[in-house]
C-alpha cells in the first residue's frame, strides 16, 4: 500500500537517507574587553574634540554677531552723511548774501543809511553816558 500512496503505482517510492552529521567542537574565541585606562583615554579624547569644537563654533558665532553689527553701524554712516551733505546744501543756500537780503526785506527790514549810528559799538556807553559824552564832545570842539 504504500505505493499507491501518491495515486500512481509507477513510481517508486523513494526513500530519503538523512545525511549523518558529524558534531565537530569549535573552538570560541572571546575578544578581551578594553582596559579601564584605554576607555578613560579614549573618552576623555573625545571630550576635547567636543569643547574644541564648541570653543570653535562659539568664536565663529560671536565673529558673526560682530560683522553683522558692523554693517548695521556702516549702513548708518551712509546714512548720516547722506543726510549731512543735504544739510550743508540747504546751509550753504541759507547763508548766501544775496538771499539774506532778500529775506530781510521780506521781514520788513532797511538797509542802513551812511549816517545813521549802528547800535552797540560802544559797548561802555549807556544812553545817559552816551548823551553826556556827545555833549562834553562838542564843548571840546567849540573851545580851541
């Protein structure tokens, strides 16, 4: 009967033959662990290579920081003498004579006549003072 097992009683059945292992002992190899002294070196590597590279990035940050001020205050310069040359245009056009005079008629002002007194060129003289001096002036003239 176990021939006709998979319908067909032309084909033999088949018998399989388990291949005999052979148990071979290996030999296991374990690596050694690290040293203390060697982790402690290697860790304190690291760490330098650590605040190296933050000292570095720190320095670049602060490099940063100062360039971006520096071109914050130079925008300002630019401005500052773009506005101080329009301010030394309108003064210059202010102080032309040709225009004070203009200005000055506008205001209601004369020019000075050739034998009027200018006020304060004698700075000593008070208006009584002024008015006794002008008078013992002419006594002085008048007497030879």
């Amino acid at each position: 009967m176990p021939a006709y097992m998979h319908g067909n009683l032309a084909v033999e059945q088949k018998t399989e033959q388990k291949p005999k292992v052979q148990e071979s002992k290996r030999v296991v190899y374990r690596k050694k662990t690290l040293p203390m002294q060697e982790k402690l070196l290697y860790l304190f590597t690291v760490a330098i290579c650590v605040v190296v590279a933050g000292v570095i990035i720190v320095r670049y940050a602060q490099i940063y920081e100062m360039s971006t001020q520096i071109r914050d205050i130079e925008a300002k310069i630019v401005k500052l003498e773009s506005e101080n040359s329009i301010l030394k245009q309108k003064l210059d056009a202010a102080i032309e004579p040709h225009r004070m005079l203009e200005q000055a008629k506008e205001m209601g002002f004369k020019t000075a006549e050739p034998n009027q007194v200018k006020p304060g060129t004698d700075k000593t003289a008070t208006k009584q003072g002024s008015a006794k001096s002008t008078v013992s002036a002419k006594k002085t003239k008048d007497q030879p």
